[in-house]
C-alpha cells in the first residue's frame, strides 16, 4: 500500500501531452509498458528531467520514522525538511523550490524496497537523497543505478556507497566507517596505550568494515574481544559480560544510538567500568542522553566520538542551523541529528546549482564529481570522478561534565591503511548558508 508522504512545497504537475496520431496504432502496448516502465534519467537537455518543472525540484527519501531506528534518527529528515524551507523562502536553487517527500520504512529493507520504487515510479523524483541505514539502502542499491536515479549522500558509512564503477549513480555522506575506526584505534594508541582494546558491533558491514580499521592500525588480531548484536535484539548482557570478562578496558563501539546507550547502561548495571569510543553513529551526546535520563552526565563522563561536521555553539554554520532549526523546525531539540540533516540538505542544494539552469539527472552526477563541491564539514570533501566517498577524516569529540565538544584532534585518511594528522580549517559559513551556481 502506498504511503503518504511528507512534504516540504506543494507541487502541481502538469501530464505530458501526446500526439494521439503517433500512439493510436500501439497505444494498447504503451498503456501496459506505462504501468510498469521507470521514468528516463533525463539526460536530453530538451526534455525535463523526472521530478523537474519550471518551479520545482522534487526528491525523496527513506527514513526510520518508526522502527528500532526511529529514537536516534528520525529527526534527521525534518531537519533538512527545515533547511528547504529556509532555502525555499529565499528563492530557492535557480528559482525552483525544493519538494521533499519523506517515507518511512521503519529501518526494514523490505520496506525501503516498496518505498523507494513508489518515489521512483509513482512520485517520479528527481533524485533520492540521504536514504538512511546500510542494511535498507543496500537492497535498493542496484535498482536505483540500473535505473540511473542519482542517489546522493547516503546516510550511512558503509563503504559500499564509494564503487563508482559498480555504482556510478551513488554517493556517500558520512565519513566512512573504517576511516571512523582508524581515527579512534589512532586515538586510543597516543592517549592509551598499553590497553585492551575491545569491540561491540552491529551484525552487518556497519561492524564489519569498523573492526577492519580499528585493526589496520591497532594490527589484526589485536582486539582482545570481538562482540557483535542484532538490532532486532535490545540485550547486549552477554556481549558486555563477555568484554568485562575478557577485561577490555578500551571498548569500541560500532553501534546506533540506541545501542551505544544500552551497552553503556548495561556496563554500569553490571559495575564495570571503561572507556567508551563510539562511531559518529551513535555517538550523539543529546540522543544519548534523552536514552540514559539523568544517568547520562555520569555514564558518559570521558566518552569519545567521531564528527566530521560544525556541530559546537559559537560555529558559525552551528548559529546558523540553530536559527533555521527554531523557525522552520519548530523548535525540536537541537543536537548532532540536527546538523547532520541540514548539512545534507545544504549539499544537495549546492549539487544542484552547479548541475546549472535546467538539472538533469547526469548533469548532478557530473556536478558532484567535478570535484567543486564545498560542503560545510571540518575536512575537505573527497568527491571526484574516482571518489564516491564525501568525508575522509573526522575530529574527535569528547564529554566533559556533560558537555561534548571537540578537542582539537582531526585526522585524515593516509590512504594506506591509516590516519594522519589534520590541521586544516573548516569550511566557512558563506552568503547565509545560501549556496550559489
């Protein structure tokens, strides 16, 4: 059954017209081939492309509204519904307002299947852009670049997301997880070493690809405990006793939101005491908290995690996404969630005023593999035609008395296995956060 979707500007479409006299013969076998075909990827300069009219850009999304997902991101997308707003009010990307229709389909790949074929077939969008989680997104991977629709800065830090020669349509946002991983295991070498070192990860690549950096720097075989659980599962006893046990005293996590706060919580019922390190992921001081109550100062005193965008107060894109947020978002709870929607909104609307005037569907792609891309992040963005992966490096964070905020620590991908130091400046907020052809 089709769901309704959210929307960010209403959209009238007008139907194409036909000449009857080129159709009569076959219109029989065109009505058939209609109520099954996937619109074109719109690469004729002459023809429009899907979801494009003279006012309008329309996209969708997939999104864990509802679901073992939901409590740790099901925000994201009305932050960046917000920032279409704020950017619809002022004008728009070369004068179209951006439509964002949002599906939930509450973090089950069945669900993304049918959700995602309605935006495509039945909603006809331009693009899909930040569908959310690596198990969902990866069972509509092929179909979306079989059909050529650009599907832009995934939510997720699997690796899949950077194949440009498998999948040239798809594009990464996050920083990747093994990237994520190197930069802690690197952390953990300079500020504890000597440590067991232990790790708790989601049964997927999410858990796969983490472990493969924490053990490209820390050296294979080198964790003292490897623990994994199922998202379908919300007890992680065993997984901890058997890190307590195994006397981890450095215990990443690969791990949601949700997770990263019952392994906490679960750790401190059962008296044990460690560092925690997390993936961006699940690593949101305020979602955190909203989990842990009143517990939270304490259980996350000395926690540590990754972030590769402006997320501190006195940040200039932080002011500016805390005033977008209090006008267009009604106010919701500001937090890591928050930038992280309104920064992929940022960067599509930058994508898509270089894809210039009149958009097409390649014209996207070529527009973000140029490699002109800015973004807003605190490392440099690594698209090109040989790089599908947004941001490769990442700051570390930490909570001190219940406030988390960076340390002054950034590292990037060496490229060969490991991080290097960063010393770089962040993007500057520009022309109000407004991007320009």
């Amino acid at each position: 059954m089709s769901q309704e979707p959210q929307r960010t500007a209403a959209a009238t479409r007008s139907a194409p017209t036909r000449t009857v006299a080129a159709i009569a013969a076959a219109s029989a076998l065109l009505v058939a081939m209609s109520a099954c075909s996937t619109p074109s990827a719109g690469g004729d300069p002459a023809e429009a492309a899907p979801g494009v009219t003279d006012d309008t850009v329309t996209i969708g999304t997939h999104q864990p509204l509802t679901g073992p997902a939901a409590a740790g991101y099901s925000s994201i997308s009305a932050a960046t519904t917000a920032y279409f707003a704020y950017l619809n009010e002022n004008g728009g990307v070369n004068g179209r307002e951006i439509e964002y229709l949002v599906k939930d389909d509450g973090y089950n790949p069945a669900n993304t299947q049918t959700v995602v074929r309605e935006l495509v077939q039945d909603d006809e969008v331009f693009a899909i852009l930040n569908g959310l989680g690596t198990p969902t997104h990866t069972s509509v991977l092929d179909y979306l670049n079989q059909n050529e629709v650009p599907d832009l800065f995934v939510a997720s830090g699997s690796t899949s997301w950077n194949q440009p020669e498998e999948y040239p349509w798809t594009f990464g946002f996050n920083a990747d997880y093994v990237t994520e991983a190197e930069a802690l295991a690197q952390y953990a070498e300079d500020e504890f070493a000597g440590k067991a070192v232990c790790v708790l990860g989601q049964d997927d690549d999410f858990g796969d690809e983490f472990i493969e950096g924490l053990e490209n720097v820390l050296g294979e075989g080198s964790l003292a405990s490897v623990q994994r659980y199922s998202v379908s599962n919300q007890d992680v006893v065993a997984q901890i006793g058997a890190m307590q046990a195994a006397g981890c005293e450095v215990n990443m996590l690969a791990t949601v939101n949700g997770f990263t706060a019952l392994a906490i919580g679960t750790a401190a019922k059962l008296g044990y005491q460690a560092q925690w390190m997390s993936s961006s992921s699940g690593g949101d001081y305020a979602t955190l908290a909203g989990f842990l109550g009143d517990a939270a100062p304490a259980l996350l005193e000395g926690f540590v995690t990754t972030n590769y965008l402006p997320y501190a107060p006195g940040n200039e894109w932080d002011d500016l996404f805390r005033q977008i947020n209090d006008e267009y978002n009604d106010g919701a709870p500001f937090d890591g969630n928050t930038v992280f929607g309104m920064s992929v909104g940022y960067l599509f609307a930058e994508a898509l005023a270089k894809a210039g005037e009149d958009p097409t569907r390649q014209g996207i792609v070529d527009a973000i593999t140029s490699g002109d891309l800015v973004g807003n992040g605190l490392v440099p963005l690594s698209f090109g035609e040989d790089s599908h992966a947004a941001y490769k490096g990442v700051s570390i964070t930490e909570v001190v008395a219940g406030v988390q905020d960076f340390i002054g620590v950034t590292y990037v991908s060496d490229g060969s296995g490991g991080v290097e130091a960063y010393d770089g400046d962040a993007v500057p907020l520009e022309n109000d956060g407004l991007p320009t052809s």
